[in-house]
C-alpha cells in the first residue's frame, strides 16, 4: 500500500509538472519571501472479525523563507480514533490535537535539489473519551531531509531519521510524566510529500 501511495505521489508531482507548458526557464528552488504548503492526510480501517478500528488525520503545514536558506513555519494536526472490540463494545474513541512550529535551514536553496535540516516543537493533547481523561505533552525533533523541485511550484520532499524528545502527562491527580528518547535512522523514519510553493 506504502509503494502504490509513493508511486500515485511521484506521478502527481510529474504530471504538475509536465502540466505547466507556459513555463520555458528550469526551476530555481526558493528564495527570500517564498510560502510554501504541505501537510499530511490519512484515513485507516482495520477489521479483524468483529473487531473494527478506524483512524483519520488531516495536519497541514504553512512556511515563509525569511531569507534564501532559512524558513519558518507553523503546523496543526488532528487525529481520531474510534474502535470496537469482538464483542461490539466500543473500546476506543480518542481525539488528538497537536500545533506546532518548526524551522528549517536549505544548504542549497537556489538549486532544484537541495538537502535541508529541520527543527520542529508540538504540543499534542490527547482526550480520552471512554477513559474520560487527557493527555498533554510536547515534543522536539530534528530530521534531514532533501528537496527536489519538479517545476517552479511544486516540489517532492522526503525526510529520513529522527533525533527527538517527548514528554506527556496525564491530567490525573498524581499522575507522572512519560518521557522518551528518539535516535531513529531506518526505514519507518522515511517520509515522502509533495510540497507547493507561491
């Protein structure tokens, strides 16, 4: 499913591309007073039985290069869960809100290629709904990633490995702090988006 995602992803972006036959001069990366879009989608349905659990996600992301090599930016997300077990019995409703800002710095910003270094801080707050508890806490990470422009507007984007820090905390009298250390460099770690610049 993962392949078929990348590959229907790669088409996309080629036929934005090949779309765009106005334009005559190759890509040039960003600069100064770029914006760029991106973000992620998702809806998952697992059944095993009687069992169901469904997951939905939407979390866009807007950043404006405040000069050639440095961007700024902010993201939003929003998860929801909801589960029943064999037995019909909901077993899981939680929702997740998380905001965030991140900077990035392109080592090549100029080019239609370029390797990049981002910096990212989320607060994520998670509520329980059969449980009838929440959960907040925040995370920071850095990733590498690179960039490549397929026309002046839109770019493919993979990062790949995670070093990060995250801490959560229920709202429970007496309750304590979950905290946890990242180093990640395989596979899972690897993700791929298309990117639109104005």
């Amino acid at each position: 499913m993962k392949k078929l995602l990348l590959s229907a992803l790669a088409v996309c972006a080629f036929t934005f591309s090949n779309a765009q036959e106005t334009e005559t001069t190759e890509s040039n990366g960003v600069a100064k007073g770029d914006m760029m879009i991106s973000g992620a989608f998702g809806f998952n349905s697992e059944s095993n039985g009687d069992a169901k659990e469904n997951s939905f996600e939407i979390a866009p992301r807007f950043s404006y290069f405040v000069s050639d090599n440095i961007a700024v930016g902010a993201k939003i997300g929003f998860m929801s869960e909801k589960g029943d077990n064999a037995a019909g019995v909901e077993n899981l409703d939680a929702q997740t809100l998380s905001l965030g800002a991140f900077g990035r710095y392109y080592m090549t910003p100029a080019s239609k290629f370029s390797v990049f270094a981002e910096l990212g801080f989320d607060y994520n707050s998670t509520d329980d709904k059969l449980g009838d508890v929440k959960m907040d806490g925040f995370d920071v990470a850095v990733a590498p990633g690179v960039s490549y422009f397929v026309s002046d507007a839109f770019a493919i984007e993979a990062s790949w490995g995670v070093l990060g820090y995250e801490t959560e905390k229920g709202d429970w009298t007496g309750a304590e702090s979950t905290d946890s250390f990242n180093i990640g460099l395989d596979t899972r770690d690897l993700s791929i988006g298309l990117v639109y610049k104005f």
